[in-house]
C-alpha cells in the first residue's frame, strides 16, 4: 500500500558501501579518450594531473566499487540526504492521486549540492598519494565550495578558477570558499597561457567552464605537488555520485512506490548519472521500467542540438578528447544564471546512454525554470538551485501531461541543490528583468 508519509529517511547504516559503475552495462564499449590533438593518450598525461586511483576507475570494468571507510566517514555527516513527496506542490498542481511527485534532496550538504559526494573521494585519493595542492575550476561556485570543504577536511590547498560572470554575480560563494580555505580568481586571468590567450581575443570575456578548465589544468600539469580535479563529465565523478540513486531506490521502497519518470538536470552530466544510472540497472534486473530524463538549458542544449562526435574539454586544448554530445570548446554560452549547465560538452557516459537509446533528454527556458522554481519553493519550503530548477520544470511538465492524458504517473527528480546563494538570480526574476536565451546567443571564441 502506498505510505502517506512525506519524507523517508534512512539512517546512516544504509549510505551505500559501494558505488555503482556503469561502465559494465552500456550497450557498447567505452569509447576511450584521445590525446588533446586526437592521436593516442598518454596515460602519462592523466598521471601527471589525476591521482591513480581515479584514472583506474575511468576506466573500471568492476560493476561496483568499494567505498573508503574513510569517505564513508564523512558521508556519515550529511548522508542519507532525504527523500520526500511534494505534497504540497502536487496539491498546487492540482494533480490526481495517481499522479505522484517525490524528489532526491542534495541541497543538505555542507556545499548545498550534491558536489560534496564527489570531491571527498577525490580530496582523499589525492592526499593518499602524496599530493598537496588542487587546482580547479568553478562555474556557479558550487563545486568550489565542495572541493573547498574537502581539502579543508584532508589538509590539501585548494585553488580555484572561478567563470567570471559568476564571480562576479555570486560573491558569497567566493567568500564561501575563502572561508574554507581556498584561494579563487576570475577566469579568465592572466595568471596562465590560456587565460591571457583568451583576454587578448577578447578583453571583456565573461569566462566559460570550457577557459576555466584549460587555465586549472595548466596549472596543474606545470606543478609536481599540484594535481587537478574535476567537478562533473569524467567517469569517476559519475561513479562517485551513484549513492544518490542507490539510497534512492532504498527510500522508494519505503515509500512503497515505483517511479515511471526519473528526472535529473544536466550540466556534465554528474548528479543526473548519480540518479540515473541505479535505476538504468535496475531496469537491467527487471524491476523497473523508468524513463530517464536529462534536462539542460536551451542557451547551452548540449544533449539535444549538439553533436555527438569526439571533442575537447576545455577551450585551449589542455585536455583528452571525449566522445561526447558537444557544442563545440569554443562555444560560450550566453550568461543564464544556471551557471553549473553552462558546459558545452556532457558526460561520455551520459553522451552514450543518450546515444544508444537509453534515456531522454528536453531543453527548457530560464524564465519557465524559475516559475517553476518559485513555485516549488512557495509550495515545499525549499529555494531551488537555478541548476536544479530546470528538473523542476521538467517534472511538473511531466505531471501536467499526464494528467491532460489521464494517466498515472510516480515522477522522481533530483533536487542537486538549494539556492541561497543565488538570490540576485531570483531578485531579476521577480522584477521581470529575466530573459530567455537560445543556443544562438552564445559566441563562438574567435568569432568563426
Ligand atoms: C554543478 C551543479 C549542477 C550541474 O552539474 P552536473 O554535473 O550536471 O550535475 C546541477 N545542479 C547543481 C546544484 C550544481 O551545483
């Protein structure tokens, strides 16, 4: 029988001891990385920016992978974070009792995301292996925050580079991180080859992911001590963000409920894999016939107007060419407030799953996004990411189609984030001053 409780916790002992890799269960085999100029990679090259332990698991054929009891330590502090039903916001809608809402909350980490799930393990790995510094890059500030908290936790420095336009939009998560520890520039500086390469062509740049990696890397891949680490897109970070889904399930259960729909923003493609892809193996083992969907911005819709080809992943060429759905590295879009959807590329992984028919993806607009978002936090209490506002949109659209249908229909999302640091986002909403943009608005550097 279905449960009338609204949130279903799980206490510590359930945070999963292994994460989920896809790896195994695609369709096809993995396409590997290319060196940055297509020929073959030198796996000397991930060696000199990654720590051992994440390369091996880009690459796993093992189907599960064991957590540290070390990280599992320090998943203990916020994990598992809830599920609930959107009573509420079902109520607003609405809806008929056969149309249900339940949503993943991230938001309850310490950085406000589900971006912690993936920097412990990396902090960890990396203080195994001797190193002391990090380098990295930040679009909103949330993987920032969350690298900054874990280097904080494991005594490594961390250094960010942070997309301009969002340095300068959100202070407090560059205070955030200052706080934590780290060091943070706007991108593009003049600090790396690739950040005064871009200022020259363009003095006003307002930064990109894409720029932001290529000066990280650099920095990185100059320095012994320094290895760099990424927020979203590669492997490992998928793989680490698999306790979503994995407590997901676990919680639906106690909800006695089974979603039709699971939904999940995308930006690199990380906590829609965090989601997804427990479900994508449970439909394996016959116990689900979800639908996975992937939703991204219409100014960066990578998944749905991109092409699906091999592409690099950043702007100067720093690094390995994935198979991925890309936009093309010298893409960058126009400046929407879901700063952590602004990638021009997406996950390999996520570009296959698309690829071979295994999920769906939609674009949607900004504006739609925070009608969504506000009606949401004026219904369930929380205040959305702009990022997780677009899964938002998405699920309510899904719950508005099918009852127009007459049909059932158990809608799970992924809420990644909250958005109490995105107050000036929402300030331009309520005034009216927010505009919708479409991939066109974005510029190609160089102007090709
Ligand atoms: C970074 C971020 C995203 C986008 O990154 P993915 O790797 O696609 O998950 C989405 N939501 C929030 C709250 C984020 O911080």
């Amino acid at each position: 029988m279905l449960s009338e409780k609204t949130r279903f916790g799980l206490d510590e002992t359930a945070i999963p001891e292994q994460w989920y890799n896809i790896i195994p269960d695609l369709k096809s085999p993995l396409a590997p990385p290319l060196a940055p100029d297509g020929g073959p990679l030198d796996p000397g090259q991930l060696a000199a920016i990654f720590p051992m332990e994440c390369i091996k698991q880009e690459m796993s054929p093992e189907r599960y992978i064991d957590i540290p009891g070390a990280v599992i330590d320090v998943y203990k502090t916020y994990r598992p974070s809830p599920l609930l039903r959107a009573k509420q916001l079902e109520k607003d809608l609405g809806l008929p009792a056969g149309v249900r809402i339940y949503y993943k909350y991230e938001g309850v980490s310490p950085a406000g995301s589900h971006k912690p799930n993936t920097a412990i393990p990396q902090a960890y790995y990396n203080k195994q292996e001797g190193i002391t510094k990090i380098s990295t890059e930040t679009g909103a500030g949330q993987w920032g925050s969350a690298l900054a908290i874990a280097g904080a936790l494991f005594g490594i420095d961390i250094e960010v580079f942070m997309v301009k336009v969002s340095f300068e939009q959100k202070p407090y998560r560059r205070i955030l991180m200052e706080t934590y520890g780290a060091t943070v520039h706007a991108s593009p500086t003049n600090l790396t080859d690739s950040g005064r390469r871009v200022l020259g062509l363009d003095p006003d740049s307002t930064g990109s992911l894409g720029i932001a990696i290529s000066e990280a890397v650099e920095v990185a891949a100059s320095r012994p001590d320094t290895n760099y680490a990424l927020g979203s897109v590669l492997n490992h970070v998928c793989l680490h963000q698999t306790i979503i889904g994995q407590e997901a399930i676990a919680q639906m259960e106690l909800a006695a409920d089974e979603p039709d729909v699971v939904i999940g923003c995308v930006g690199g493609g990380s906590n829609f894999s965090g989601l997804a892809f427990p479900y994508y193996r449970r439909k394996l083992d016959g116990k689900s016939s979800a639908r996975l969907v992937g939703v991204e911005p219409k100014a960066c819709p990578t998944l749905t107007a991109g092409e699906y080809r091999y592409d690099l992943g950043d702007e100067a060429g720093m690094t390995p060419q994935l198979l991925m759905y890309t936009l093309g590295h010298d893409f960058v879009p126009a400046g929407i407030h879901a700063g952590g959807l602004r990638f021009h590329g997406d996950s390999p992984l996520v570009s296959q799953l698309l690829h071979d028919g295994g999920m769906e993806a939609v674009a949607v607009d900004q504006t739609a996004c925070f009608a969504a978002a506000v009606q949401f936090a004026r219904t369930e209490g929380i205040l959305p990411a702009p990022e997780s506002s677009h899964a938002i949109r998405a699920a309510i659209d899904e719950a508005l189609a099918a009852q127009a249908a007459g049909e059932d229909r158990v809608i799970l999302f992924g809420l990644s984030g909250h958005g109490n640091f995105d107050l000036a986002a929402y300030a331009q909403y309520m005034s009216g001053d927010l505009k919708d943009f479409d991939y066109a608005a974005g510029v190609v550097l160089g102007g090709k």
